[in-house]
C-alpha cells in the first residue's frame, strides 16, 4: 500500500512508497482502510525533531475511515463502521483516568514506540502511535472511535485533533467567561478552533495575532472581533484593555519567546492557556517575583484538556447546529502524492488545514 514515510528527523521531504504494510494485527487490534487526514503542526514538528519521534516514521495522526477488520475481543466495532482516529486513548484503569483527567493518560504513548509498519528494509513507525499518511493503519481499538454516518470524513478527522484542541482550550482548559477580553496568537487550524471557542463563550473581544496576512482575514471570518500583526500586539493590549492586559491569552506557536509575549500580554490575575506543542529544551524564563506578585494563571491545554470522546461529541454537536464552521478550516485538498506540497503550504502559512484525500 502507499504510505508517506520520513527516512531521518531532520528530513524536510517526506517520500511517498508503495511498498509499506501496516503490521500487527491481533486481539484488541482493528485494521482501518483512512479515507482523509489532516496535516497537523505536530506532524510537521516531529519531522524536525522538535516533538519526540523514532524514525523511520509515517507522519499523520489526524484521520478517518473505515473498520476493515477487527481482532478478536474487539465487540463495539464492526467491519464497515466510520471512525475517526484517536491518538490518545484512555486507558480507563491508570491513575489520570481514575481522577477524570483521561487527556493525561499515557497508554496511548506507549503505542509510539512499537513499530506499526514494515518495508522490505525494515520496521516503520507510526506518529503517535497511528501514522494517518496512508492508505491503511492498524491501531488499538481504543484509538478508532465511531463517528455517525452524516459527518464527513475531512471533517471527522479535524475533529480528531486540531478542531478538539482549540476548542477544548478555550472551552475546557480555560473556560473563558462571557464578555471576557481574549488574544490568540497563532492562527492555524488549532488557533481558529480556539477563536470559535472563545466566541462560543461569549468574549466580548477576541483579537487573533499571526504574521500572516491570509490568516488574519480568516480569523475575522470565524469570530475574531480585530486581527493583527505580532508588531501591532503592544498597541492592541494598550487599544482594548487600556494597557491593563487581556482577560485570556492563547499561546498556540510552541515557543518560548511567545509564550512570554502571551505572559506579558495577559492582565495580573488572568489566564495564560499554552495550547502550542514546544520542544524539551526551549525553556520559558519567569522571575519568582513576577509569578507572585502578578498572580497570573499559567494553564498547559492537552488535547483540548478535557474528555475526548465527549469533546468529539460535543464538536459534532456544535457543527451540526451551524455554530462552528468547520467546512472552512479546510483550505487545500491534495492527494497523498502532492504531501510535501501541503507541507510547503503549512510551513508558509498559506494553509489553516489542508485534508490529504487518500
């Protein structure tokens, strides 16, 4: 089958073969034919090493298709069957499930370092335990979670992760309260699912922050009441808070030198929601003072920091009643053969989402 495969961390191009085959089927395990996925910032970050990954390795971990075969002891899944994949499912039974926090289970990252592929040369890795850039993927059964046969499915796999981050963030993690002041910087896919949320909550003011001018008019379209430049955030926190600092700031680039923009940009007692996937050895300076004195709230937001399969539901409940566009968030469609293209795209900013259609 064809797959999209990363030869080395490091790698820029991703080589489509035709020669992978999604491997490990048994008990607990389901064989899925993927119909559509998404290319995620995360994707893009475990090919430069920023997020940890073994190679070689098969990117993607936003998808959705078809049950084509299911292992023994799998009883809720049934060939033919529509799913979205999950690349963190809960365990239920380890101490984070026990407490309600699934999103900080673990079990799903223990699927990472196990090889889910093979070539002719040897194993292959999938990202996060899935690898969505192909035609075919064996996973955990946990991780393929039925959707209903009215969503689509360019949309479910946005659902699976980008559109339940940003949302979850602003919705869960942060719970932004009605008529709150919000900024977001970094306007991608994730960065506009956190705009909807925000405008699902009520905030009164939601300023959208990104280099680029094509994803600054987007956010306006999505619920964003001003977009602007990062040179132009000084004045905005001046303009809509009078220099006091924004109720919430979503941090969601990854980086450091952001996320203290974010924590100067956020008012003393206000929230900071780090929503942006950064590597281990880009360190956030803070002064002991300025933690105490300003009293500021500093939230990570973990894959929407809540519930995922009710976090799913809840999107497609929103979606279907038309008070989240989703639609939209697609901006490129390519075929697995035009993958680095859609890399190019998200690298420049060009693209919010772009759905590879497999």
């Amino acid at each position: 089958m064809r797959a999209a495969v990363l030869h080395e961390i490091g790698q820029d191009k991703l080589e489509v073969l035709d020669d992978v085959e999604a491997v490990g089927f048994g008990p607990g395990k389901v064989r899925v034919r993927l119909r559509a996925t998404g290319l995620c910032h995360s994707d893009v970050s475990a090919m430069n090493g920023v997020l940890p990954q073994p190679a070689p390795f098969i990117p993607g971990h936003e998808g959705a298709g078809e049950i084509v075969e299911v292992g023994d002891g799998v009883t809720n899944l049934t060939p033919g069957q529509r799913v979205l994949m999950c690349w963190l499912p809960a365990c239920g039974s380890c101490p984070a499930c026990k407490r309600g926090q699934t999103e900080l289970c673990l079990a799903g990252f223990m699927n990472a370092g196990t090889p889910n592929f093979k070539r002719p040369g040897g194993d292959v890795f999938g990202f996060a335990g899935t690898g969505t850039f192909t035609e075919e993927v064996v996973v955990n059964a946990a991780c393929a979670v039925p959707i209903p046969d009215d969503v689509p499915f360019d949309i479910a796999a946005l659902i699976g992760c980008g559109v339940t981050t940003g949302l979850g963030a602003a919705i869960n993690t942060a719970d932004v309260q009605a008529g709150s002041s919000v900024a977001v910087i970094g306007c991608g896919g994730v960065g506009i699912s956190a705009i909807q949320g925000a405008r699902l909550k009520g905030a009164a003011q939601i300023v959208a922050v990104d280099p680029v001018e094509s994803r600054r008019e987007s956010a306006l379209k999505f619920g964003a009441t001003q977009a602007i430049s990062p040179d132009e955030l000084a004045d905005a926190k001046q303009n809509v808070t009078g220099g006091e600092g924004f109720d919430y700031v979503f941090e969601v680039v990854g980086k450091s030198a952001t996320a203290r923009t974010a924590y100067e940009t956020t008012r003393r007692g206000g929230t900071l929601c780090v929503v942006g996937a950064g590597a281990m050895d880009d360190f956030l300076q803070l002064n002991m003072f300025e933690l105490f004195f300003d009293e500021k709230k500093i939230l990570p937001s973990m894959y929407g920091g809540g519930d995922v399969l009710q976090s799913y539901e809840r999107a497609i409940a929103l979606w279907r009643a038309g008070r989240i566009d989703l639609e939209s968030l697609i901006t490129h469609r390519v075929p697995l053969s035009e993958i680095n293209e859609a890399l190019d795209q998200m690298r420049t900013g060009v693209a919010l989402r772009t759905c590879i259609e497999l």
